[in-house]
C-alpha cells in the first residue's frame, strides 16, 4: 500500500497554544479515513496543514509524496475540499456554480464539458442546472458543493465535517457518493461528529485535546487495551427501570461508566464487582459484550481527562 | 507571471454575474452618488449675500438713509428690519433674526458737517466666521467709500482696483465644489462595493473555498477590481453629464485626458477598498472602515477647506490622501483647462499609490492564510 496522506509529527501552535501535538499516520491510496474529535480538538487545523495553508511549527507531512511545506501550490491541484459551509455561490445557478470552479482549476473547452457531465452523471444534479443554489435543499447543495470540489478530477478529496446538518436520507446517499469515488481510488479523509459515520470508514482517527489518542480500523479499536482496561467488563445491562437504576449504579463501588443506550444500560465495570450488581439488581439481565465504537471513544477521553490532571 | 494572476478571468466573470444577478443593490449603488450630488450640488454655496441685517437709525437725516442704502445696494446685507430702540436692537440678535445690526447715532449728520468723525456701530454676530469676515469687509468698504466722497468731493479716485477672476469668472460655489464632490462620491462608492464583496465572500465561507483552490491572491484582487472599475467608470460619466448640464458647470479642458486620469485614481480607491476587506471580519465592520476614509478625504483633501490655509502638519496629511491628487486633476481640467504637462505629477503619484495599495491588499491576504 503507498502512502498517499501521510503526517510525521505534525505539530501546529498558535502562540503559546498548541493546537495539534506530534500527530501521525498514513493513508494509503482508495481509503476512506475516518477523524473524529470534538470541536477544538484540532481536526480543521489538521486538515488546513495537509492543504498547505498553514505551515506546520513541527514536523512534516505529505500529499502523494509531495512535501506540504515546499509544494503548496501544486498540492492543491490535485486536492478537494468540502466543508460544512459548502463554499457554493447562493446567487449563481447550480451550471454557474460548476463553471466558475471549473474555470478557477483552469479546465476549459472540451475537458470542461466532459467533466460536467461526469460530475452531473454522479451526483444526479442534471435537472436543476439552471436554478439558482438559494433555491436548493440541504443534501442537493451539499450535492453540488462535493461535485465542485471534484470539478478537477482529485486524487484526494478533505471533507471537514460534510454532513452537518443534514437529514439522514441525504446523509446516506452522500455517503453512497464517497463510496462509489473511493472504489474509484480516490483517497477520503473525513472529519465527523457521527459514530455511525465513522463506522462506515475504512479506518478511523481519534483526536482528543490536539493529540491522536487513537487510529485504527474498527475491530482494532474495540480490541484496544486501553479500552478495555484489564481487570474489568464491559456490560449491557437489561432491565425495566434503565433511567432509575442508571443513578444508582453509578454510585455503586467498581463502576467506571454507565450511560443508557436505548432501553438498556452500558457499563464498564470491574469483574469482581459484577455479582455485587447483579444482587443488587436482581431482575436485570447482565451480559458481556465488545464496546461500541463510542463506548472506547469515551473511556479514551475519560482516561486523557484523568491523565491531564 | 500568468501564475501570479492566476484565476483572474474566472473571478472578474463570477462577479459580473453577481452584480447583475442583484439589480436593486446596483441601482443603489449608483443611484445614491447621483442624488447626494443633487442635494449638496445645490445645498453648498459660499458666497455669502442677502444677511438679514437689523438697523437703528437715531439720526434719521438725508445721511443716515445714504448710508444704509449704500449697504442695502451691496447686495451682501438685506435690511429686514428697523428698530426704534436699542433693546429692539439686540434683542433682535440675540434671537437670531438677524445677523447684523446697525446703529447710527443721533448726531451723525451734525458729526459729518462738523468734518469730526461719525461713527457708525456695527453689530456681527459672529457664530459664522465667514459670514461675521464679510459683514465686517463690506459695512468697511462702504464707509471708506462715503468717506473718500466726502474729502474729494466729485474728484477723481487716485487709485482704483480693477480685479478680473480667472478660470471661475462668476465665482460660482458649484463649480468650485461640484468637480470636487466628484472624487469623494466616487471613492466613497467604489471602496464601499469593493470591500462588501471580499467580506461578503469571507462570511459565507466562499473565501475559504477559494483559498484551497488554485487562485493567486492577486488573481483574485484584480478579477475583483475589474468589474467595480468598469462601474465606477460608468458612473464618473454619468455624473460629469449632470454637472455639466445641471449644474451648468463648464469643462475648460479635455474630458477624455480627465477619464484617463481618473483610473489611477479608481486604481487607489479600489486597492484601498480591498486593503480594508482583508481587516474586517463583517460587512458592517466593512461598511465602518470604509466610513473612516470618508471624513479626512472630505476635510483634508482641499475639498472644503483650502490646502495652502492649513497649518504644515496637516498639509502633509493631505499629500497622503489619494482624494488631494484627484481634486487637483478635476479642478485643473474642468475649471482651469489644464492640460497633460500641468497635471501628470498627479497622476503619477495616484498610480504609485495604487499599485502600493494592491500589493499591500495582496500581502495581507497571503499573510492572514498562513494565519
């Protein structure tokens, strides 16, 4: 597998504020990759970096094999960006739109016809060319907004959070939209808040307080030790009175989490301390089960929260 | 080269469209310059005549009533009203019903056939200083006039003026001001446009897009400038066929010399207009910055008050507001007739000035994205 992003110790300051701390990975060419953190966590800043708007204070990156400090501009010819505000003209029509960053990636003629109906073939924005982007829904302009960042046939494509606000049909089918350019082989990093997002990604990155607190596929985080922190379980409990027992357990001894999903309760809880619950709760069905991806999101975070302190 | 402009054509073809796609925000934008210059074209005019003047005569003679014709014929003061008592008098002034008060007193005729001296009082309410200079100057002149009459009888004057006002013969408030008018409301429009669209694009976050893009900075300042160029060009004709048909404001010199020399003028303006986009955050930020350059352009460019009456200091402010060249060039073209040798210093410095200003925009930009 070649590398096509990758990041060695990449670290960015603002004054005395480090905004992202000694972060590295590498992704390699057709994957879709998967960032998750909270807001401030450092994703956008990640993300402005790889693109070559901002210099990084330490460390280095690259975008197929060209260094992001000395080859800014030829790097963004061959990168996409989407982000949440779409970057679409609201005034200009949906063919205007298109035309205008065709131009802006300097494809003219004949190369610009071809590539707008490619674009209008994959996003299915054919009927509504002539209307104006005020005039469209949510997903259609998120639509154009992504046929706008692939206007100049990227391999790599930045999608800083694509989906905010959306509603979840037009999430889907979005989504069906990476898919489909990804078994193309163009390589995806996407920031998201969505853990179900994140599950469809390939391999996943965890930022937390401007450090990668973790990366790997799904099963790889749900192994990770720090996840599962020996000498305890994860559970879900099942039981008639989640929200009223949910308090209760959380004051009992040997208890580190315990959050409702549903109309059950999932726990980490130390293995010794497992009968101790079940006598206390006798009518609640306690079984084992591997975490959820959010379930080692959060003990992550509890455990760099405690770490900080 | 190419590089450096790199996406200009796209740009300055996004724009037009923009601007075509909000006719109502054009309209405005050129229609509002047109009446401001309606409204103060025919508001300013500093020649001052017709001050209501109040008079106390106490002498009541042939004399007296001389003497206050010969004001009332200058045309300066407008005797609109007699009073029979001091308190009427001051009275008079103090209310503000007018702005000169006279007062001979009772023995001015027996004085002037004394050959002593009479005098006359001569109230100026000062509040207006320019007003307060002329009353002063006129009610003078006409005393120095009975005066000499009086010594030499029907001889002849030993010396006599004879001034002769070039360029501005009737001396005309509008055509001091109206070609002066001309450089603030275009600048006041052309920054204004300018740096609404820069911000407007950095609010809705197409800026950002663009910075990921392969757009130079001045590819994508110069494809901004182009179109509100054209615009503001547009409008410099517009108005220069008000002021010559409405106002009636001659131009003496070449008009096409006067539209070449306005476009390193809009050049200036417009790098201004884009050096202020690059430090607001929000349009109405925009909208106060561009306001900021309002009041010196106004004040300090020659516009109101004359350059050579300023104290030094503020003489060498004026050399570095781009609206002083401006004036110069209008006035020595229409009023004067200037030609191309009079007047090119002027636009050598705008030119300077505006490629200065178009770099600086440029060099802020660029910074402001490596954050």
């Amino acid at each position: 597998m070649t590398a096509v992003i990758t990041a060695d110790g990449l670290t960015i300051r603002f004054g005395n504020f480090t905004a992202v701390d000694h972060v590295s990975f590498a992704i390699g060419k057709g994957e879709l990759f998967g960032f998750l953190g909270p807001n401030g966590s450092g994703k956008t800043t990640i993300i402005k970096t790889l693109c070559g708007l901002l210099v990084p204070s330490e460390g280095t990156g690259t975008i197929l094999g060209m260094d992001i400090r000395k080859h800014a501009p030829e790097i963004k010819r061959h990168v996409g960006y989407m982000s949440q505000k779409f970057g679409l003209y609201e005034d200009l029509t949906v063919s205007e739109n298109m035309g205008f960053y065709a131009g802006v990636y300097g494809i003219r003629g004949e190369a610009a016809t071809r590539r707008r109906k490619e674009i209008l073939a994959l996003t299915g924005l054919e009927p509504y060319l002539d209307r104006r982007v005020s005039a469209l829904s949510g997903g259609w302009k998120q639509r154009l907004a992504l046929g706008c960042a692939i206007i100049h046939s990227p391999e790599v494509v930045f999608l800083d959070e694509p989906t905010a606000g959306i509603d979840p049909v037009a999430r889907r089918s979005l989504w069906d939209l990476f898919f489909e350019l990804s078994g193309q082989g163009v390589t995806f990093f996407v920031t998201t808040h969505y853990m179900d997002e994140a599950e469809r990604c390939g391999r996943v990155g965890y930022i937390y307080l401007s450090k990668l607190a973790a990366l790997g596929t799904i099963p790889e985080l749900q192994r990770l030790s720090e996840a599962n922190p020996a000498g305890t379980s994860r559970v879900e409990i099942e039981t008639a009175q989640a929200s009223s027992m949910l308090g209760q357990l959380r004051g009992m001894k040997g208890v580190r989490e315990a959050t409702i999903f549903g109309r059950s309760i999932h726990a980490l809880i130390e293995t010794d301390q497992l009968e101790a619950v079940q006598r206390r709760f006798p009518e609640a069905k306690i079984q084992t089960i591997v975490p959820s991806l959010e379930d080692v999101f959060v003990t992550l975070t509890y455990q760099i929260m405690k770490a900080a302190r | 080269m190419k590089g450096l402009f790199y996406g200009l054509w796209p740009v300055c073809r996004k724009e037009f469209t923009h601007i075509s796609r909000d006719p109502m925000t054009l309209f405005f934008a050129l229609a509002i310059p047109l009446l401001q210059m309606l409204l103060l074209g025919y508001a300013v005019d500093t020649n001052i005549r017709q001050i209501p003047t109040v008079v106390r005569d106490e002498s009541r003679t042939q004399e007296s009533r001389q003497f206050v014709e010969k004001l009332a014929a200058s045309d300066v003061f407008q005797i609109s009203m007699i009073a029979d008592s001091d308190d009427a008098l001051y009275g008079a002034m103090r209310a503000g019903r007018a702005r000169v008060g006279i007062k001979i007193p009772y023995d001015y005729a027996r004085r002037l056939q004394n050959g002593t001296t009479a005098t006359v009082l001569v109230l100026v309410d000062g509040s207006d200083s320019s007003l307060a200079g002329q009353a002063v100057n006129t009610s003078t002149g006409v005393a120095m006039q009975l005066s000499l009459q009086q010594l030499l009888g029907n001889g002849t004057m030993p010396v006599e003026v004879r001034p002769s006002v070039l360029y501005n013969p009737s001396t005309r408030s509008a055509n001091f001001f109206v070609p002066g008018l001309i450089a603030v409301l275009l600048q006041m429009m052309v920054i204004l446009m300018i740096a609404l669209s820069l911000v407007r694009e950095r609010e809705r976050g197409t800026l950002e897009q663009l910075t990921m893009t392969p757009v130079a900075p001045l590819g994508l300042m110069v494809g901004k400038m182009i179109p509100y160029g054209v615009l503001a060009f547009g409008e410099l004709c517009v108005i220069l066929v008000i002021m010559r048909v409405v106002f009636q404001v001659p131009i003496h010199g070449n008009v096409f010399l006067l539209l070449a020399m306005a476009l390193p003028f809009l050049l200036t303006v417009l790098g201004i207009g884009l050096m202020i986009s690059t430090k607001a955050r929000t349009q109405a930020e925009a909208f106060q910055l561009a306001m900021g350059t309002i009041l010196p352009s106004v004040f300090l460019s020659g516009y109101i008050f004359l350059l050579e009456t300023m104290p030094p200091f503020f003489r060498g402010v004026s050399r570095l507001i781009p609206t002083t060249y401006f004036i110069q060039i209008l006035r020595g073209i229409i009023l004067r007739g200037g030609g191309f040798t009079d007047l090119w210093p002027n636009a050598a410095v705008l030119t300077l000035m505006g490629c200065a200003a178009i770099l600086i925009a440029a060099r802020l930009f660029v910074k402001q994205r490596r954050a």
